[in-house]
C-alpha cells in the first residue's frame, strides 16, 4: 500500500528542484483547505515553488487541486458559460462593460470579481460605489440571475477553491506573491471553480500593471493559457498595455462615470470600447458564439453601440439591490468628493511617460483604495480627466482633476499626480492597446 503522502517531504521534494505528483499536490491543496497543512508549511511550500517552479505539468495539477479544495459549480443552461479576467491596471473598468455585452451576445457570465490590490482598482469596489449594490449573493441568487439576466458580478464565497484562499494570505506575507506558478495556480482556481466553458485573460504590461516588462507579462500568459487549457478551459489571453490609465478616471465611482458614458453614448471613451471589443470577441469565439475574434468583437461594439448593453447593465444593477432607474438617473445616483482641484502641469511640452503605479498610490492615499487590510474605501474620491502619453500640456494646463475630502488630501494628491508624469520637448509614439495574443 503507497505510503500517505507528507507535508515535509512534497516541500522537500520541490525544494530539491524534483516534480511534486498530482496526488501529492492534490493532498497538499487539500490539507490547506482543512488546516491539516501549517502556516509555516505552506509558507515553505510557496518559497520552494517560487525558487525552484513546478514545470507545467505541475502548474496544472496544482491548480486543478486547489480548484477541487471547495465547491465547483456545474450550470445547466443553454448558453456557453464565459469570463474574463485582467491581472490589474489603472483606469481598467472592462468588466463593468463586457458582462452585459457578452450577455446581450448570447453568453452567460458568472463573473467572480476581486477587490482592489496594491496600486489597482478593484472590480467590486467599483460596483458598490453604486448605492445598494451588493456583490455578495448567495448561490442561488447568483443561479438565477445568471439564468434570467445573462450575468451577475460577484464575490467569490468561502466555499470555492479554499485552498487559494489561505496560499493567497500567506504568499502576501512570505515574499512569494511574484511566482508565476502561484499566480497561474490562484487565478484560475477560483475560475475554473465556476464551471467556465471558455476564458479570455487580459495581461496588463506596463507601469501600472504587476508586469511591468512584456517578457515578463507574456510568460504569464502563457503560462495561464496552458494551465487553463490543461485543466479543460477553452483560454486566450491578450497581452495589453499599462504604460498609461486605461480610462480617463481612476476612482471608483469616477470610472463607473465613464462606464456609463460609454455605455450610454454620451461620451465614449475609444481605448475602454476598444480593448472590451478585442476581449469580448476572443470570448466569443473560444465559445463557438462567433466565427472568428473580429466577428465577435463586431458584435460585442453592436450590444454597445444599440443601447442593449446599457439595458442590460440596468438589470443588473436592479438585480443587485442598486437604483432601478441607474441607467436613466445615474449622474444623481453615484457620490462626489467635497473638494475638486486642478493638478496643473509643471512646464511645456507633450506628455512623455506616466508612473500608473504611482497614480494607484495616490489613489489609495485619497481614500479610494485600502492601505492595509480592513481599511474602508470612499468611492467618490479619486482622479478623473487624466492626460495621455502623446498630449500637448503647458505650465497650469492641468494633468488630472484631483477628487478628495479635504484640501490637505487634495494637494498631497496633486504632488503625487505631477511626480508621475513626465513631460517632454518631443511628441512621443502612443503605444499600441493590444501588444500581442497568446492562445
């Protein structure tokens, strides 16, 4: 009879640079999600993978583990069951737009969203700047709404991939949070839990994303589009840029604004329309719902375009315990800061760079993102009309308005806005939205 497998010798194992089983890597994963495996266990067992690696076989059999720690979810509807996910960025408020368009596409969305991390936004965050907007459904909620609307963004419960839950906190205080094989492991447990049929990966690459250079943000690309196809996910990834804000706002209840000007014509903002067609239409296609990406990213810009997404993100947010009447009423819906000031530039020329990091911290720093763990968010406050790479500027000419509680908050943000950028006497390039696929 095969001897019981044994926390210190996987660690050991992997330590030594030899490849864990699938069976070892399923006990560990298990013992996680029981407690069976210590802190300090699972710290070792998060150093050893972050040195040595696991090799893509056991990048799958780590991740197919921890998904099957917890709950899975089976859907039994007509539609092909979709997501997407972004690795984070500035400004990146895609999914606000691209749940209700794949729905309006024939897709169902159950999409499981995060808070914000670090210097980036978080999708929930940005929904409960919405008043009564609640992301914590109960699965059955969740069930129906899915089946009866097309989409629902929510919380991740306690119940799926456990295992991730409790790797996640001690990768955060054991210097372990860069492993490309945890990364893989954590972002698609919680996915695959779901139940997806098909899976497009946004992969920021810049200075406002965690990848700040594309070999690196392309090797966890393909890293995630292997894993997820390993484990049975029909997965693209688009490798996108961060070198700037991907919106104009970066604030949550400032990007929810631009969101609704988009999704309702009033002001459309070409780069979020743009990178939510590409997203969408990989989508499409991996689910057999269009004929090619171009074909599907067409009919994700018609959902926006015709008003349908916008009703349909209506419904969702009526669903959701936010105002029935958002679509129509939500320049009067959503909360505004107290204090709005100019962040003038400092001299002449173009706008050559912007630190996205930096403009994240200032964020955070404003109230609009957690500092530490616990920390309550003002949705109201932020930045909104940011300069690109490529505009003219002139000294006053303002870079960023400055949303905040008070004065002092306000001018420590303008500081942080003008540090961030750097201006230039040269027009520089505008870099491309989309950098490369993967799949």
């Amino acid at each position: 009879m095969a001897a019981q497998p044994d926390a210190r010798q996987i660690i050991a194992k992997i330590r030594d640079g030899r490849p864990a089983t699938a069976e070892e890597l399923g006990w560990f994963a298990q013992g996680l999600a029981s407690g069976a495996v210590s802190d300090a266990q699972a710290g070792a067992f998060a150093m050893a993978v972050l040195l040595k690696g696991l090799g893509e076989e056991g990048r799958v059999a780590l991740t197919r583990a921890m998904r099957d720690s917890g709950k899975t979810m089976v859907w039994h509807l007509e539609d092909p069951v979709v997501d997407k996910h972004s690795t984070g960025g500035i400004g990146d408020c895609v999914s606000l737009l691209l749940a209700p368009a794949l729905a309006c596409c024939g897709a169902a969305v159950p999409m499981i969203s995060g808070r914000g991390l670090g210097h980036t936004g978080g999708t929930l965050d940005k929904l409960e700047a919405i008043p009564g907007f609640r992301t914590g459904l109960s699965e059955d909620q969740f069930r129906a709404q899915v089946a009866e609307i097309g989409c629902a963004i929510v919380a991740a419960s306690a119940e799926l991939a456990p295992a991730d839950r409790r790797l996640y906190a001690i990768r955060d205080i054991s210097g372990t949070v860069e492993s490309i094989d945890l990364i893989t492991a954590s972002i698609l447990s919680k996915k695959l839990a779901a139940g997806l049929e098909a899976l497009v990966l946004d992969v920021k690459c810049g200075s406002g994303a965690f990848m700040a250079s594309l070999d690196e943000a392309e090797a966890l690309a393909r890293a995630l589009v292997a894993t997820a196809q390993g484990a049975g996910c029909m997965t693209s990834a688009l490798i996108t840029d961060m070198s700037q804000p991907l919106a104009t706002a970066a604030g949550n209840a400032l990007e929810v604004i631009e969101v609704m000007e988009t999704l309702t014509g009033t002001s459309v903002n070409s780069a979020l329309w743009d990178l939510t067609a590409d997203l969408g239409g990989e989508v499409l296609a991996l689910a057999g719902l269009a004929a090619d990406p171009a074909d599907g990213a067409a009919r994700i810009a018609e959902a926006m375009e015709s008003g349908q997404a916008a009703e349909c993100f209506g419904r969702m947010v009526a669903a959701q315990g936010g105002p029935a009447d958002f679509v129509e009423r939500w320049p009067d819906r959503l909360p505004s800061a107290p204090v709005v000031m100019e962040a003038p530039a400092l001299e002449d020329g173009y706008v050559a760079a912007i630190d996205g990091r930096a403009l994240g911290h200032a964020v955070a720093h404003l109230g609009g993102g957690r500092l530490r763990d616990g920390d309550r968010i003002n949705p109201a406050v932020g930045l909104s009309d940011l300069a690109g790479i490529g505009e003219e500027t002139g000294a006053g000419v303002p870079l960023a308005m400055v949303h905040a509680t008070s004065i002092d908050a306000a001018q420590a943000a303008v500081r942080a806005v003008q540090a961030a950028y750097r201006v230039g006497a040269a027009m520089p390039e505008e870099p491309p939205l989309v950098l490369k696929r993967i799949g």
